[in-house]
C-alpha cells in the first residue's frame, strides 16, 4: 500500500526531506538541515494542521525550532504555514517571491473556499535575494540560485553540494504534471539544464517521492511534449482547451492533475505571441479550462 501520511527520510547527516503524498494539489514536500541547535527549513505547507504537523516532525527528529524558514517560490501551499515558525523564524526567499506571496495573499482561500487553511497570516520573506545567497547550518552550505523564470517569477533551488541533495520546489513534479500557469515553459526548460548542472544524487521535488537525477530527463520531455502540442495548434488557430482535448497524452497519461495540460498550453500560448516570461495568465481563464478538462468538476485542493 503506498504510504498516504507524511514521512520523513534522512539525505544525508544532519539533512531530511518532509514528504506529504500523494504529492497532488496543495501536498507538497518541504525540509530541514539541523544539528540540534540551529535549523533551515525549507517550505511549509498548505494548512495550520499540516504545517503544525510538520514542526512536530522536525521537533521529533531532534531539530530545533527553525530559525530560518527558505521559501522556495510563492505558492501558498508551500508559503501559508510560514505563519506557524514566527516569531523565531526570520523567512527567506527570491525577492520576486516576496513581491508575489504579498500579490497573491490569500489565494488558496479563493481557489477552494471549502478547504480549512485554519489560523493562516500570509507572511512573505522579510529577506530577500536577487541572484544567489548562502546559508550555513549544522556545517553545511546552503546555497539559495534563483534560475531564472520558471514555475514562477521567483523560484529558489536550495542546493547543498557538500550532500549531493538539491531541493527543486516545484520545477520538477515527481509523479505529477508540471504547472507552468505561473511561469515560463522557456524558463522551465532552461531550469532542468541548471539542476541537471548541479550533479546532484538525491532530488527532493516540490511534490511527490524523492528522486534521482532520472527525474530531469522525465520532466523535459513533458516540457517538450507541451512545446511541440502548442506549436502545432497555434499555428493552426486552436484555442488551449481544444489543444489539450486533442492531444494524445501518451506516457504523460499517467501521471497526477493531467487536467494541468490546458494551463501549460495557455502558458505555451502567451509565450509564442511574445508576452514576457512570468506575464499574469487570466486566472478564471485558465482554471475554467481546466475545470472543463476535468470533466467540468473543479480541481481539488488535498489538503
């Protein structure tokens, strides 16, 4: 039976990841680095439950309360429990980020109004980064590398190359289907080359179960599978949605919210018609289309 609670895996010494499955809408990963009298942690999650939960995780495995939380982009399901570190946590992410969890406040509560998110303060990084930063903790470097436009405008791969571990955020779904509402497709691919760059063993994604490096070659093909759909109906004057009702999924059939496509494809689309990288998507657009994919039943918040 696959596991359906949160777990939590030692990387290496002093390193752990925090998998929530199956991995789909809203049930990311996060984790930590600590030695028992400094902690980063490394995105929160969804609700006040889960992110409660998971600091009685990291409590359990001997870590101190965190005294940095990173962000990894601005998605409430990896930026709402941020609220659950303070006071003793200064949070830090890309400064596009901060600009974005502030745009964004409290979005999850109007995608899903039936989901109880609990006592949530939306909270954005108070530090911020442009390029690259580093951290130290529990004698490991840390370093933060904004790649660019990709999931969104301000992504943060925490990468530690004295572990060989590398925390994607939500550039690499494992399992599941890129989202790229936010983004870029361009900016995507481009990310894949720098994680692939920095030869990492052990994969932590946004969601699903931890990978190897195998995940990259996984994710691009999809990337490119979106490229070469979008292309071919945008030349031929297709709207997104008749694109992803057409298109023949293949190996991509298996994996989580398929309905996703239809945004990629809107993403793809504004992209060849020369929009900037990271330009907003009409929201009620994308999520209409998707809800159509889905057999006209919204997209379901898991957590």
């Amino acid at each position: 039976m696959p596991a359906t609670d949160p777990y939590t895996v030692q990387l290496a010494s002093d390193v752990y990841a925090y998998v929530q499955p199956d991995g789909g809408w809203c049930l990311n990963n996060a984790g930590w680095i600590g030695d028992g009298t400094r902690t980063v942690l490394i995105d929160t999650a969804a609700t006040e439950r889960r992110a409660l939960a998971l600091r009685g995780a990291l409590l359990a495995h001997g870590a101190a309360p965190p005294d940095t939380v990173v962000n990894t982009h601005h998605h409430g399901d990896h930026t709402y429990g941020n609220c659950v570190f303070l006071p003793g946590a200064t949070v830090v992410g890309h400064e596009e980020c901060r600009r974005e969890v502030l745009a964004a406040d409290r979005q999850l509560h109007l995608l899903w109004p039936r989901t109880d998110f609990g006592d949530i303060r939306v909270t954005p990084p108070s530090v911020t980064y442009r390029d690259r930063m580093t951290l130290h903790a529990a004698g490991t470097e840390v370093r933060l590398i904004h790649p660019g436009t990709a999931h969104t405008t301000g992504d943060t791969i925490v990468h530690l190359p004295e572990r060989g571990v590398v925390f994607t955020g939500d550039l690499v779904f494992h399992g599941g289907t890129p989202f790229l509402a936010t983004g870029s497709l361009r900016g995507s691919l481009r990310a894949v080359g720098l994680l692939r760059s920095l030869d990492a063993e052990t994969v932590v994604p946004g969601h699903g179960p931890l990978a190897d490096p195998s995940v990259y070659d996984e994710t691009e093909a999809y990337l490119r599978f979106v490229a070469e759909l979008a292309e071919d109906g945008h030349a031929r004057g297709l709207t997104p949605l008749e694109v992803a009702r057409r298109a023949d999924l293949g190996v991509f059939g298996e994996l989580r919210e398929p309905e996703r496509l239809v945004a990629n494809v809107h993403r793809a689309y504004a992209e060849l018609e020369g929009l900037p990288e990271g330009s907003p998507l009409d929201v009620a657009a994308v999520f209409g289309d998707m809800t159509a994919m889905n057999g006209g039943r919204p997209v379901a918040c898991h957590a």
